[in-house]
C-alpha cells in the first residue's frame, strides 16, 4: 500500500479514519501495477496527527496486514511535522530516507533521536539522489558492484532466460 500525500479522492486515508468503512472501499488497484494496491493520503485533515494516532489508524494496519504481504506507509520528514514519530509507534519498523548531499548530518542525527526516543524500531536508511559518478568509498563499492553483476548476468543470460521470482498477492481481497 502507498500512500502518497499528493492525491485527493473519494478513496482516502483521512477519509477512511475520520468515516471508518470497509478497507475494501479505500484502497484501490494502482494503474501502474496490477500487484500494487494504493491508498492516497487523501486532503489535509485539520488534525493530522490526531487521526494518525487514532485507535481506526492501528486497526486498520492490522487489517492490511491480513490482506497483504508487505505495507509500506509513507510519511512526511521526520522533522517537519509529528506525523512520522505518530506512525512509527504503530508500524513495525521505519526506513529513514535522506538525500545525499542535502540532508544535514545534525539533520539526520537528530531525525534518528527523535524516532528512537519515540520507541521506534529504525531497520535501516536509504540515501537516495546519490551520485556515485564522484568517487569516494560509496562510489568505488557501487563501481565494483556493478561491474561484477552485470559481468555476470552478460555471462549468465545466454545460459537461462529465466525471469526472477516475485511473491505477489494478485486477489488481495479474496480471503475476505
């Protein structure tokens, strides 16, 4: 499930909290993918974090995780506003995302506090918008990676034409 802040419609998550309905009715097929299932953050409601934390935004997880394998929440950057710190109480684990180059250290260590104070389980960070084209050890490791695996795929795709294995759930909603 994604939930991304920029669409609005009659399929929300600030709808679905503030007019609890079936989960069936919110979420929807993504047009990209028939594996990925959508639920849009919907308009801004008046309270955010309060909705958030809201015992209909626990139950509702839980009623994802009945249905799907894997449910990502997206949320805003720690530091803007709580609604992160809200979330990461509930989810299992949260993924800090920073941009390389941007995101300030302090920024960073500080978001990291602010989670681990909140009692969240942090699995891990993802640096995106990196640019490996300048060097230094991140660089080189990208570099060495990169050229073994595809060394290695050139050699290995006129042997096999098989296609990688993926776990999806196309009837997500079949067990209900």
């Amino acid at each position: 499930v994604w939930a991304p802040s920029c669409c609005v419609g009659r399929k929300a998550l600030s709808l679905f909290l503030s007019r609890p309905r079936r989960l069936r009715e919110a979420v929807e097929r993504s047009l990209l993918s028939p594996h990925l299932w959508i639920l849009p953050a919907g308009a801004l409601p008046p309270t955010p974090a309060e909705l958030l934390s809201a015992p209909a935004m626990e139950q509702m997880l839980r009623e994802l995780r009945r249905h799907f394998e894997h449910v990502v929440v997206d949320s805003p950057p720690v530091l803007l506003v709580t609604d992160a710190t809200v979330l990461s109480k509930i989810v299992d684990g949260v993924v800090l995302v920073v941009e390389s180059g941007v995101t300030p250290r302090k920024a960073i260590l500080r978001a990291y506090k602010t989670l681990e104070t909140a009692g969240a389980k942090i699995l891990g960070t993802v640096v995106n918008k990196m640019d490996v084209r300048h060097g230094g050890y991140y660089g080189h490791v990208y570099d060495t990676y990169r050229n073994t695996y595809y060394r290695e795929e050139e050699r290995t795709r006129s042997a096999s034409a098989t296609a990688p294995a993926a776990v999806y759930r196309p009837n997500a909603f079949s067990k209900s």
